[in-house]
C-alpha cells in the first residue's frame, strides 16, 4: 500500500507542475532541441518535486489518511460504549 500511496502522490504533484511549465514556458521550450527542453524542465522540476511538492502532497494526504482514522476509531469506540 505505501509504493501505491507514493505512486499517486507523485502523480499528484507532477502532472500539474509540467503542466504548468509547458503552459508557462511552451512557447520557449519549443524551440529548443528535445535535448536542451527536457534538460531545463527536470532542472526546474525535480528540485521542485523533491523538496517542495511530494512532501506539500504526503503531508496533506497524511493529514486526511490520520483524520479519517480518528474519526473511524473514534466511532468504534462510541459503539463499544453502547
């Protein structure tokens, strides 16, 4: 379950930040060789992936994965109280 939960977190903070770039960028980016764009779109992505978005996303997805067990544990606890 953690490579699956690693797997979309990735997919969460890369599919909007390339799409950024190429909204942002793509005029530019164009007319560079494939080399040279792909050289300066992981410049700018994998810093920002790695210290930026993937812990942004695991943080916001812990919260809401360690809420949702509050509020399930607390439930079994009030139907044990019954």
């Amino acid at each position: 379950m953690k490579k699956l939960k690693s797997t979309v977190i990735v997919w969460i903070a890369i599919y909007p930040a390339i799409t950024t770039i190429q909204l942002l960028f793509g005029e530019y980016l164009n007319e560079l060789p494939v080399l040279i764009r792909t050289f300066i779109l992981t410049i700018i992505l994998v810093p920002a992936m790695v210290y930026v978005l993937i812990p942004f996303w695991t943080k916001i997805i812990d919260c809401r994965v360690q809420g949702s067990k509050k509020i399930n544990s607390s439930a079994k606890v009030t139907s044990r109280s019954m």
